[in-house]
C-alpha cells in the first residue's frame, strides 16, 4: 500500500515545483546601453580670415559632398597670407548634403567640452596658430585662432583637425575621435 502512495505523492511534487518556477518573477532586463554621440556629416570647412592690420577679410574652402573616402572634394582653396601678417580666422564646419545646410560648428560650439581643433603648421616656422576660444572647463575649443606669419616667403601645409574627446577632453590629439582632417596648402608671400 506504500507504494501506490508514492507514485501520486510524486507527481505532485513534481507539479509543484513547475508550478513554482514557472511564477517565478520575470527577470529586469538591463536597458539597451545608450548609443554613443553619432558624429555628424561634415562635407565643408570653411577659414573665415581677417587680415588684422588691413581689415581685409576673405574665405578659403574645402568642400567634399559625400564627407570622408568616396569621391574626391569638389573645392580645396590654397590659403594665400602675407609674410609678417596676423589674421583672426573662424572655422564654420557644414553638413551640405542637407537642405537647408546644418551648421556643424554650432553643434561643436555646443558641445564645446568634448571637442578640440589641433592646428600644425608644416614647416613649423609657416604660421603660428594660437586658439583664442575656450570651452566652459577654461580649455581650448579652436573655432577661433590667430594666425602669425613668418616673416620670409615660405610654401607649406596648415593641418586643421577637429577630434572629438567627450569625457576625456585632455588637451592632445591622442585622444578621442578624429571629426575631420584637411591638410591645406598654404603660401606666405
């Protein structure tokens, strides 16, 4: 007579303890993580010089419509400065596969903590770049510059480049991400 009883005994048990797992509380899934800062399409850079003994002002351009690898830039100025000048440059970065164009600088403005232009001059002794604008932290940002000329006629290479650096904003372009690059040709004369 035992064993009859065990058999019911058994598969209520086992009944039970399904009973149990399946009540069990739903697991919290954890939240998507939230998607890093998209970068931002950026097909033109324009240097917005100001000749500071002259008045003079004038633009120069890269313009690449489809942004970085893909087709060739459609517009890439030479910089033309005079020897022993000093010009206030503004950089405005576009987005112009978009109508109306975006304005990327104002989003750099924005977002100034997290960015940084670098400016190197090949040869060194072409122009010394100095950033004027600093982010709300008191460091660099870079979309305002002095530009000093050497004082002898000289060919070289300005490098502008944008790094995007949130949370880790250190004041070297060894950190971050690279937002855009252009190597423009420069003549002092």
């Amino acid at each position: 007579m035992k064993r009859r009883m065990f058999k019911p005994f058994m598969l209520a048990l086992g009944a039970l303890s399904l009973v149990v797992v399946s009540c069990k509380k739903d697991e919290v899934k954890p939240a998507e993580p939230t998607p890093p800062n998209e970068s931002e399409l950026i097909t033109t850079m324009e240097l917005h010089f100001t000749d500071s003994l002259r008045g003079n002002t004038f633009k120069v351009v890269f313009n690449d419509p489809d942004g970085d690898g893909g087709k060739a830039a459609t517009q890439f100025d030479t910089i033309h400065l005079l020897k022993n000048s000093t010009y206030k440059v503004e950089v405005t970065l576009l987005d112009k596969s978009k109508t109306p164009a975006d304005t990327i600088s104002n989003e750099v403005l924005e977002e100034a903590n997290d960015h940084l232009f670098f400016y190197s001059s090949n040869p060194t002794s072409l122009v010394n770049v100095k950033i004027e604008d600093k982010d709300s932290n008191g460091k660099n940002l870079g979309l305002k510059s002095t530009w000093k000329t050497s004082k002898d006629s000289n060919k070289g290479k300005v490098k502008v480049k944008l790094m995007h650096q949130p949370g880790v904003k250190d004041g070297t372009s060894a950190t971050g991400d690279t937002d855009v690059e252009v190597d423009f040709q420069v003549n002092v004369n």
